[in-house]
C-alpha cells in the first residue's frame, strides 16, 4: 500500500501467497457489468464501484478508503 492522508492505493494484493490482480480483472471481465448493473447509485461508487474500477484500469493499483471520493474533478 502507499500514499499519503486519504490517498492509499492498493500496490500489493494477494490470495493465498499469490497476485490477486489477476483474479480481480477475470471479476471485472466476468461479473462486473452484472455487479454494477444490480446496484443502486450510492453503491456503485462503493468499493468495487465503477469509479474505483476506472481508476484501477489508469493507474493499475487499486484506490481504497475514501481515495476514489477524492478524486473527481476536485469534488468530493
């Protein structure tokens, strides 16, 4: 994990002794279109909300705690 205040991002993730990563693209992949599309609003921005997702794709590490609100067009 690194970062600063409330920007943390996941750099390091692992199941089992292994990189999870890859386990968390095949859910992108697999079930997330489903995942979202069966939440209401407030819950897509959630944890694996869309945005933290996106984020993830950009960046390639993932956005935790309260990162994903923080960065928006500089609104919260």
């Amino acid at each position: 994990m690194s970062g600063a205040n409330h920007f943390l991002w996941l750099s390091r993730f692992t199941y089992e002794g292994y990189d999870a990563f890859p386990l968390l693209d095949r859910w992108i992949a697999e079930k997330g279109s489903a995942y979202w599309a069966s939440r209401d609003d407030k819950a897509r921005w959630g944890t694996l909300g869309r945005k933290i997702i996106d984020l993830y794709r950009i960046h390639v590490v993932l956005a935790i705690g309260d990162t994903a609100h923080w960065i928006a067009n500089g609104k919260r």
